[in-house]
C-alpha cells in the first residue's frame, strides 16, 4: 500500500507535467472507479477544466481545477488503494496496463490504472478532512504529537496508523520510525514518556523526509506507472543500515542494522509488524 512518502513523491513528479494543461475528454474503462457520482456527471464536470496544483492530504491525491477564466473549481480526488498508479502519459508512450480512467489533455493523457480495482477517484470542492495532523508540516511540533496521540492504551504501532491520529503513516513507516526511535511497536500508547515522544517525533519527521528524497531517486524504473511503489524497489539497509531501504520492515531474520540480533515479525491489527527487541525493548 503506497504511503504518504510514496504519495509525496508522485505528487512532485506529476505537478509540472499537469500545470495549465485542459481535460478535453474523460474515457472511463472501469465505471466502478467513479465513488459517488454518475459517470455522466462526474465526465460532465471534468471537461474543459484547467488543472491547477497538485496537493496531497495524507495518502490521498488532490489535483486542483480550474475553470477557463481561472476561477478555482474544486478538486479531482484519487485514492491509489493497493495497487492503482497514477501515470503522465505522452501521446505515442503506451498507456499503463488496468486503465481504469483516462483523462484526455490537450497534451497527453493522465491515466489512472488499477489491477485489483480498489482505488477510486470522485470530484471534491474541499480539502478533505478527518484526517491528523500532517507528519510533514512545520506546525507539526513534539507537543502536538502528544496531543493527537492522547491517552488511548492502543499499543503505539496501531495508534500511528490511524489516520485520525496521524495522515499518511501506515504499516511500514509505522515500523520504521519506531525502530529509529528505539521504541517497542507493543508499547501502550499512553505509557510514553515526554522524552520519548520528543525521540518518535524526531524520527516520524526524519524517516519520512529520508523516504522521499530516497523515492525521488533510488527508482530503476522507467515506467512512471510503477513510481508510488519506489519502496518495493529498495530492498535492504544501505551501507551503515542508512540510505537506501529498511531498517526493519519486511527483513524478518535479518541482521539489526544497529545490534545485529535478528529481525522479528509479529501480528498487530491483522499486519505484519517488524522490530528489533535489543533496540527497542519492551520494557523501558
């Protein structure tokens, strides 16, 4: 499932190639992708509109849209699911396999395919909200961590992976910056001292930040319908366990880049969880 960094850096890779270009036709392969409108209405308002920013609220996609005269006219919303892309594609270049909608540009099409068809995309006049706070925003300070974690006795992976709490953290980075923190994934949540939320706060920003510098970079691939899933394509810890993949996520059995204990995996809410006991042991 992409997250907020994969998100983040497909947003940065289709912002310039979608700037003043104008939907001129809407092609829907997979009616089931539109979530609340009528195919027809939803075709109805796409056309002849300009596309403005390109925006991310947690793992949600948020393409601005204007009209002609440059009066702002709500946003196409795209939910990637589990396997939809998001592609920019030229007009001789192959359109990614699983079209689920293609939007015709005056120059090139957008397209977003889908192989299980679990993603969808609807027209929105807000940004959507329900979410926490942005783990990215300069506002987003140790003590407003505290706040959003509040004193729920979740253990502390699950409660960062609820968007309500924190936007855009899921299962990996979850693990990620918990191993980077030095705090066991089973911890209640509540149970956090001060100075460990000031540690998770500090990893939560730097893993993230690291991820998608990473993600703008380390890809091999050369379709851009594959970009939001630059982490499958990372493997494992870099030289020093920094740099280029994993510390921890999906390296059950591995060496600890820290200590070199192996690698564990545990269940929490139905996923796979993966930390070091000797660098985040259970019991403070």
């Amino acid at each position: 499932m992409p997250e907020l960094p994969e998100i983040e850096v497909l947003r940065r890779r289709l912002a310039p190639r979608l700037a003043g270009r104008i939907l001129q036709r809407v092609e829907i392969h997979r009616p089931g992708s539109i979530s609340q409108e009528s195919t027809r209405t939803f075709t109805g308002h796409c056309i002849g509109r300009v596309f403005g920013s390109v925006a991310r609220r947690a793992k949600v996609l948020l393409f601005g849209l204007e009209s002609e005269h440059g009066v702002s006219d709500g946003f196409l919303q795209i939910h990637l699911g589990m396997t939809g892309r998001v592609a920019v594609v030229d007009g001789a270049q192959e359109s990614p396999s699983y079209p689920a909608v293609t939007f015709h540009l005056d120059q090139g099409r957008l397209v977003f395919s889908d192989a299980r068809g679990l993603g969808w995309i609807d027209r929105v006049w807000a940004i959507p909200e329900g979410f926490g706070p942005e783990p990215l925003d300069p506002e987003f300070t140790p003590e407003r961590l505290a706040t959003a974690l509040g004193d729920s006795a979740q253990p502390i992976k699950v409660r960062l992976m609820d968007p309500r709490c924190l936007a855009g953290i899921g299962n990996i980075y979850a693990a990620e910056c918990l191993f980077e923190a030095g705090i066991h994934p089973q911890r209640p949540n509540r149970d956090l001292g001060e100075a460990e939320v000031h540690r998770l706060h500090r990893a939560i920003r730097s893993v993230l930040s690291e991820a998608i510098t990473v993600g703008l970079t380390a890809t091999r691939s050369r379709d851009p319908a594959k970009w939001t899933l630059f982490h499958r394509e990372m493997g494992g810890p870099g030289s020093n366990g920094k740099g280029s993949g994993f510390r921890v996520y999906d390296r059950e059995g591995a060496p600890c880049p820290r200590c070199g204990r192996p690698i564990q995996r545990i269940r929490q809410a139905s996923r796979s969880t993966y930390f070091c006991a000797g660098c985040q042991p259970l019991e403070p």
